[in-house]
C-alpha cells in the first residue's frame, strides 16, 4: 500500500491507520480515498466539498466511490503505474482500479487543504483546471467502461455523465432561458440570440464541468 499526499495538505495523525482499516474491512478495495476540508476557502469551495464528500460516501455505500481526492488517498502498489501523459493521477488510479474490478473505498478521516481558492476569480481558474484534468481522464476510460464489471460500470458511467451530460444541459438550459428573457424584451435585443449560441460552441466542456463542479 502506498499514501499518496499533496505537501501542503494536512494530516490527522491517525489517517493512515483509518485508511487501512478501510482496505482490511472489504478485500475488494484497492484505493480508498478522504474526506477534504479547505482552510480559509471561498464558501462556493467549501460547499463544493462537503457535496464531494457526501457524493462519494454514498457512491461507496452503494459499490464504490467513482473517484478520491488528491490531497490525500491510499492505493495498492500495481495502480499507481501513470502513463506518462496523466494529468489527474487521482482520477486515472481509482478508474484503474474499478477496470480491474476493484472497489474504491471512502474513509471518514479528514485532509485539511491549506492551498484553496479564496476569491471568486482563483476558484473559477481552479475549477476549470481540475475540470480540465478531470475530462481527460473520464475520456481516457470512456471506451473501456464495458469492461468494467458491476456495480463499477455503472458508478463510472453516473460520475462521467454528471461531468458531461449534465454540464451540457444546464448550459443548454441557461441559453433557452436567456433567450426567452431576450425574445420577451423585444425585437432591439434579438441580436443577443446568436451571440447566446456562438458561446454555447465555443465554451469547452471542461469550463462546463468547472461550472458545475462550482454549483
């Protein structure tokens, strides 16, 4: 078993013995993941962390958590072998496990991130890297998913769609709304219309995911 930790995260001393007490409760378990509680966040930041956690412990209740978090999390040695081109090992080493039937487990213990987002501008920046990192990784797996044995598949296919089916909706969703705002204000403001459309193309469905990642 490996810890694998960011160096400005924060530690409880006891979290590597209850990350392990996780792995020896269920032998299917190869990578078992934390809780994560940003110091002095942006409050978006640290409501998107306490979703995050309650996301992933039901995840796990119900077969496995679909991913864990960098700060901190344990793997199995034979997961943690990176391609050279991955960009969130967090991501890539729990769909790794789940590939290979392996569950990912979620611990209760703590991780405080002393390196968090504290204004709007730096947690919208923020977002749209890890969603960035996040994609690339779920693409990566997207086509071995029929690989995946249950209920593994099925978490996977959940997480991928809520980072891009749903971004995509709600995205589609905002630009029907602001152009029946637009069509209800009159004809001096349909030229908003096609610029609504234009930036619904060209947004990267990873600022989609940030964007939900935030909400």
């Amino acid at each position: 078993w490996i810890v694998v930790t960011d160096a400005d995260a924060l530690l409880e001393p006891d979290t590597i013995e209850r990350l392990l007490a996780v792995a020896a409760c269920d032998d299917a378990v190869s990578v078992v993941g934390t809780r994560v509680r940003p110091e002095a966040a942006h409050a978006l930041e640290s409501m998107h962390w306490r979703a995050t956690d309650w996301l992933r412990s039901h995840e796990y209740d119900r077969g496995s958590a679909a991913i864990v978090a960098a700060p901190c999390y344990l793997a199995r040695r034979e997961f943690l072998a990176l391609p050279a081109d991955a960009v969130a090992d967090d991501v890539y080493v729990a769909c790794s496990a789940m590939l290979a039937g392996r569950r990912v487990g979620h611990s209760q213990t703590m991780v405080t991130e002393l390196r968090s987002p504290r204004s709007l501008r730096a947690l919208l920046r923020h977002k749209y890297r890890k969603g960035d990192a996040y994609l690339r990784e779920i693409v990566r797996f997207v086509p071995l998913a029929r690989r995946m044995p249950a209920p593994m598949r099925a978490i996977f296919v959940w997480r991928a769609a809520l980072l891009t089916v749903v971004p995509l909706l709600a995205m589609l969703g905002g630009v029907t709304v602001l152009g029946a705002i637009v069509l209800l204000a009159g004809a001096h403001a349909a030229w908003l219309l096609p610029a609504l459309a234009t930036l619904l193309l060209i947004v990267p469905p990873a600022r989609g995911a940030a964007l939900a990642a935030v909400l």
